[in-house]
C-alpha cells in the first residue's frame, strides 16, 4: 500500500484522517467492486479537489428483502489496489455496526422524488440510499461529492436531500461509463453469463432507438417509449420491467418532450437486474 492512501474503519480512525486532509475534499461514496466507472468519479474528484476520499460499505438498508445484498460482489485488495494506483488520500471502509449499531432508529427520507422509477420497483430502497449517504456525508465532511448519472434518479435525489437539509456540499455528477458494445458499467454486470452478457447491449440499443426517432423529430412521448420497448421486447433474453420518457427534473412522466428528458428503463437478463438512460435536450 502507498504510504498516501490512508486505511480507516471506526470512526475515530476516519476523523484522524480527515484531519489531515487539504481542502476542498471529494467525496466518492461506493459500495466496493469498484469499475472504470468508480474510478473516472475519483478522477474527476482528483482533477476538482486537493483531497480525494472514497467510502466502500455495502449498505443493507438499500436492499429490499429478495434482493442481492448477500451476493453482492466484493473485492476488497482489487479495489484498494485501484484506488491506491488512482491517487485517492483516504478510504474508509465501515462495518456494518460501525452504521447501524442495533438501536439505530433515525432515517433519512426524500419524499415526492422517489415515488416513481427505481422508488416504485424497489421500496424503501432510497431511503436506505439517503440515509446512508447523509451518515457518510456527516462523518466525512467532504466539500463535494461525486456520483454517477447511471443512477440518475439517485443522483436527483442525493441532490434534493443535499439541498433541504443544507448539507454544505457540491454534488457532481458524471456520465455514464460504457463498455465499448455500449454496455453501462456497473458491478452487477459480474452476475451476467455469457449469453445474458451478448443480449445486455439491448438496453444501450433501446436508448439509441429512441434517441435516433428524437433526432428525426419525434416529440410523443409514448412513441420513443413504444421505440425502446419494441427493442427490449426484440431480445429473447431480455425482460422489459419498466421504461420511462420523464422530465429530468421532477421525473414525472410527459405526454410531449418539450426540455430536458429523462429516458430510463429497468431490464431483467435472467435474474440480474440493470438500469441505464439516457437525456435528451441537453
Ligand atoms: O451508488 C452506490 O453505489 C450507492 O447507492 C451509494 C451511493 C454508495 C450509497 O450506498
């Protein structure tokens, strides 16, 4: 290990760290098993800040009871040696106890935003998501905070927890990292068999087709999701479990695409469950 990366776990040890860190500090919250995707948000930190820190800690709460929480991929000596090998000064790798000690009774929960998409298909997920980043957020102190568009309903609503309860933080948010068939990047694509891998490209060839009938002028917002549905639908591997045309901002379905949209889709290959979406109007 470098002698610059430091190691903490209890909170002591974070807050002796952080004590010797430059400002400002990024923040790259994760939950380990760390991509190219995790490492161009440590890059954008490190471009942006004089401190970098990054927090591994697969957090239960965001799990719902049939999901993946105890497969969940981990590779803790890869990710070490990626961070280390990116220039990241801290990690912070929290027990299970260290954040929710057995009487923890307070959440933090984001309303009218997480109704919809992944908040529909997976409830109470964001709340375990708020609750923990707001925990990660008061622990670290960070000045900013990176996180990827390939959630983009968790970035918007990181985004308005930031905002009502004053965190004084900047939110970043990066684009989607692909693979080079279009793939986004995410841990769970390590659950995918060779076969789910090929027809994975279909929720990037969803996107593309939908985006090329909004090049060519479509603005019916049941038209470009009739477009990625009928590719989804295409793919015999493939199981469409929502797809969404909304405002980027409320996320709120549209009838007609006037500003910036948000289109997004969730996909079952096999038992793997992957996000992806794309913005139009930008
Ligand atoms: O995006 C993730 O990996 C997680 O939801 C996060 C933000 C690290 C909170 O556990």
């Amino acid at each position: 290990m470098s002698k610059g990366m430091i190691l903490a776990t209890t909170l002591e040890e974070l807050r002796a760290a952080r004590g010797l860190l430059g400002a400002p500090l990024g923040l790259v919250p994760t939950m380990g098993y760390l991509h190219a995707g995790h490492i161009s948000l440590v890059e954008r930190a490190r471009a942006e800040c004089a401190s970098v820190a990054v927090s591994i800690f697969v957090n239960p709460t965001q799990f719902g009871p049939k999901e993946d929480l105890a497969s969940y991929p981990r590779n803790l000596p890869g990710d070490l040696k990626l961070l280390e090998d990116a220039g990241v000064n801290l990690v912070w790798m929290p027990t299970a106890e260290i954040m929710y000690p057995p009487d923890f009774q307070t959440w933090v929960n984001v309303e009218g935003l997480t109704s919809p998409l992944e908040g529909a298909m997976r409830p109470g997920h964001f709340r375990g998501v708020t609750t923990v980043v707001a925990k990660l957020f008061n622990a670290i102190q960070p000045q900013k905070a990176y996180f990827g568009q390939k959630d983009a309903q968790q970035a918007a609503v990181i985004r308005r927890m930031t905002h009502d309860l004053n965190f004084p933080i900047e939110i970043v948010v990066c684009p989607i990292k692909r693979e080079a068939d279009g793939l986004a990047m995410s841990s769970r694509n390590a659950y995918l068999n060779p076969a789910e891998r090929q027809a994975a490209t279909v929720l990037f060839c969803a996107l593309n087709a939908a985006q090329a009938a909004y090049a060519a002028g479509e603005r019916n917002a049941d038209s470009l999701r009739q477009a990625m549905s009928d590719t989804i639908n295409a793919e015999p591997l493939a199981r469409l479990q929502y797809i969404s045309c909304a405002d980027n901002d409320s996320l709120e379905e549209l009838k007609t695409v006037t500003g910036k949209t948000l289109l997004s889709m969730a996909v079952y290959l096999g038992k793997t469950r992957l996000i992806d979406n794309f913005i139009l109007g930008e």
